[in-house]
C-alpha cells in the first residue's frame, strides 16, 4: 500500500531513488559505491554494497578531484 502524504526526500532526486533502489537492488551485491552530496538521504548505504563512499560538493568535485580508489556505481 503507498503512503499518502508529506514527502521529505529531495524532490529532484525522487524519481531517481525510485528507480534505481529496485534496478540495483535486484541484482545482488553491487561494488564499491560512490555518492556525490547525499545530504540527509544516503539512500545508496542501503544497496547491499562492497562500500559506500560519501562526497560533498563543491568541496569535492569529480571534474577536479581525484579519490585514491576508483567505484562502479
């Protein structure tokens, strides 16, 4: 049954959990994971992952940066 109300999950971001939490999810164990500013949510340490790294933006940019290690999602 869906829930009718307030949702507090950022809005340009909605459909993207949707989508990708049941098409990641239904593949089994997915690698390393790298999230770009996940604020509140983290959705994506809820994925069964090898690891979930975290970054914020602007103080981490990906076009600029580099992280010691590369990831698959």
């Amino acid at each position: 049954m869906k829930q009718v109300g307030y949702d507090d999950r950022h809005w340009l971001r909605m459909r993207q959990i949707d989508s990708f939490h049941p098409f990641l999810g239904s593949r089994g164990r997915i690698g390393d994971v790298l999230e770009v500013s996940p604020g509140w949510n983290q959705a994506w340490k809820r994925l069964p992952s090898a690891s979930c790294t975290a970054v914020e933006y602007p103080e981490f940019d990906i076009c600029r940066d580099v992280l010691p290690k590369p990831f698959d999602i």
